[in-house]
C-alpha cells in the first residue's frame, strides 16, 4: 500500500542516505554509506553563510572494509559538505571501530567509540545501518558464488542474526519454519 497523497509542500528538506556492499578483489568486502541534506530554499549557516536551494547541507560519505566474519579492517570517512568548520575534526575518532565486529552490540559498540562530542550523530546513525547493508550484502553474494561453483548449501548450526529480530522473522513464524526450519519453535498455545 502506499503512502497517501501529502498535503500541499512549499517549503522541504530531503536527506538521501544510500548503502552498497561490494565485493573486493582482494577476498574483503565494502561497506560504503552516503548522506546527503538539502533544502528547496535559500538556507543561511552563520559559520559559512548563505547556500542555494539545493546546496548540500551535508555531504557525507563512509567506507567500511570488512571480511567475511564482518571483522572491520579499515574505515574511510569523507566529508565534502558540512555546515560548520568544526565538524571537519568529526571523523577523528573513527578509526577506534578499526578491529570491531559489525553484529550484536554494534549500536553499543559505535556509542563507546564514537558517543556524544566524541563524533558526529550523522556519521553514527549511517554506521548503525551500515551492518545491515553488510548483511544483505555478504553472506547472500557468498551463497551465490558458492552455488555458482556448485557447492552444497551451507547449513547453519546457529540461528542468523536476523532470526528472532523482526515480526516476519519470529522464532515461531512460517518465515523461520520454510527457510530455517531446525530453528523454528512452535507457538506457545494461548
């Protein structure tokens, strides 16, 4: 179903934030995030001035480089665009996710390292989602390549970390029960 028509719009902001997972040549993985803010009106930031309808606010871009265990081994952050002089020194702490792992406690892992005046809240919240794109992207492009070479399916011995984290994913859902059936539990009768 989508969305109702809005009511009339005149003046917006739009923030475009889009992931991609790309394989490497070298065996490792990329995890890339890019943010954008823009305005539909003149906009003045007192630090910098006016910018133009359209201009980014902010234009901000992560890579992460992980291996197959989601084991991050290097991070690059670019910032083409920010409203204030001071968020240039934003990124100076990313480098302490170099060696963590994306998956339980990531959330926790990224406000430890990154947290409150210790980093920037957009390059955070495009961290939090940066796991998930690490999870749609590796392990269904590892199933095809091995399929590809006409490998047996892999059979998990523990739940993925997907199971159990959404409705569609419950435990004791039809979801779990047709794909991931050694893990399925029957509901509890009410």
């Amino acid at each position: 179903m989508a969305l109702p028509p809005p009511s009339p719009r005149k003046l917006s902001h739009t923030r475009t934030v889009v992931y991609s997972g790309f394989e490497r040549e070298d065996g490792l993985w990329d995890i890339e995030a890019a943010l954008t803010d823009v305005k539909t009106y003149n906009f003045i930031i007192p630090s910098q001035g006016p910018l133009e309808a359209g201009q980014p606010i902010h234009g901000l871009n992560i890579r992460l480089t992980v291996d197959n265990d989601f084991k991050i081994h290097d991070l690059i952050t670019d910032m083409a665009h920010i409203p204030h002089p001071e968020c240039e020194r934003a990124p100076l702490n990313m480098h302490k996710l170099v060696g963590c792992t994306l998956g339980a406690g990531w959330r926790k892992t990224i406000d430890a390292h990154l947290g409150g005046v210790a980093g920037c809240t957009h390059l955070r919240e495009m961290l939090f989602n940066m796991a998930t794109a690490a999870y749609q992207t590796i392990p269904s492009a590892r199933q095809f390549k091995a399929q590809q070479a006409g490998l047996p399916d892999e059979v998990p011995t523990t739940p993925p970390p997907h199971v159990g984290k959404c409705m569609s994913w419950a435990f004791d859902g039809p979801v779990v029960e047709r794909y991931y059936p050694m893990f399925f539990r029957k509901p509890e009768a009410a």
